[in-house]
C-alpha cells in the first residue's frame, strides 16, 4: 500500500480509533521505501486523521510534533503525494 492511500484507508474505516488504525498502517510501510522523514511525517498526519480521513494540521503543527522545519515539512508532504 502506498502512503498516499492513507486517506482512502482512513475513510474506510467506521467508528472510533480511526487514528490508531491509520497510524498502524502508516508503522507497516517500510522506512526504507519512503525514508525516515517521509515516515514521521506519515506518522503525525494519521495522528491527526479523523474517522472521514481528513486531518488539516498546519506544516507549523506537523513541524513542532515531529521536530522538523516548516520546509522539510513541505519537502516531505510533497514526497508523500
């Protein structure tokens, strides 16, 4: 599965824990096919899914929770499209 299918996961899921379920596909896909910061940005965004996959935390947000810059924030997200 690749990660930009992390919304089209979320939205499947019914009911609650929807982020615990996101953020465990996101731990599945192998650091070595995204890269280590692709994949802590992957990380923080299924923390924020809700159950319809949607999650709009700012890159200031993803930034603070991961300790990455604004751009490598962007550079990341990029990637993941």
């Amino acid at each position: 599965m690749a990660p930009r299918d992390l919304l089209r996961l979320v939205r499947t899921v019914e009911g609650g824990a929807v982020s615990l379920k996101a953020t465990s596909w996101a731990w599945e896909i192998p650091t070595k096919e995204i890269g280590m910061t692709n994949k802590f940005v992957l990380l923080a965004l299924a923390d924020y899914a809700d159950k319809d996959g949607v999650c709009y935390p700012s890159q200031a947000t993803l930034g603070d929770k991961v300790d990455l810059s604004e751009r490598s924030i962007r550079t990341a997200l990029e990637a993941l499209e």
